[in-house]
C-alpha cells in the first residue's frame, strides 16, 4: 500500500468521524436548548431524524440515489447544521474549526472520487 492509498483510506475515517461528530453535536445542541421535555425530545430527536435522512439518502450504501446536486444540498445539510448548532450554542472555534475539515474533507473525496 503506497501512502496516497493510506491518505486516501484516513480521508474515509475522517468522514465517518465527522458524520459521528455531526449527530453529537446535535445532540449537544438539542440539550442546550430546549428547555424541560423538549429537551430531551431535541437531544435524541435532533440527531436522530439527521441520522436516519442520512442513511436513506445520503449514506455510500443507501438505496435511494439522489442526482447530484441533491446529493450536495443533503451534505450542506449535514454536515452545516451541526456548525449551526455549535455555533448558536456558543461553541463558536469548534463550529469554525469543524465546518473547516469537513469542507476540506469533502472537498478530497471529490478529487479522489470517493463517495
């Protein structure tokens, strides 16, 4: 295995990291900010709904095919909304630091047609 190939496959876990990332922050943010019930309802709900829209439509593995530019709006959806919620939680650096490697992830996968 050349080191290309080994950069290639750490691209993949990153991307997995970062859809894990994603669902926590969510979570994190849902806790945040409902108060009472809803909050919990948003803590479990909010990843939850990201979780399974994910795995239908925009998973490597889904059996529903989204065109492209489908396929991208779903991914700004994914992976922007937990920036959002970092950031309107207050955790300003992380929303910037984690929006920053998931477009430079993205953008690797493009080049290295990875899906």
């Amino acid at each position: 295995m050349n080191l290309l190939s080994l950069i290639k496959i750490l691209n993949l876990m990153l991307r997995f990291s970062l859809e894990l990332f994603a669902l926590g922050s969510l979570a994190y943010w849902g806790s945040q900010t409902g108060k009472g019930s809803m909050r919990v309802l948003l803590a479990i709900g909010s990843p939850l709904i990201v979780a399974v829209v994910w795995g239908v439509f925009g998973s490597p593995r889904s059996h529903v095919q989204l065109s492209t530019s489908m396929h991208m709006l779903l991914e700004l959806l994914v992976f922007g909304l937990p920036s959002v919620a970092l950031y309107t939680s207050g955790k300003h650096s992380l929303a910037i630091i984690y929006i920053t490697v998931a477009i430079i992830n993205r953008i690797l996968m493009y080049i290295w047609q990875q899906r």
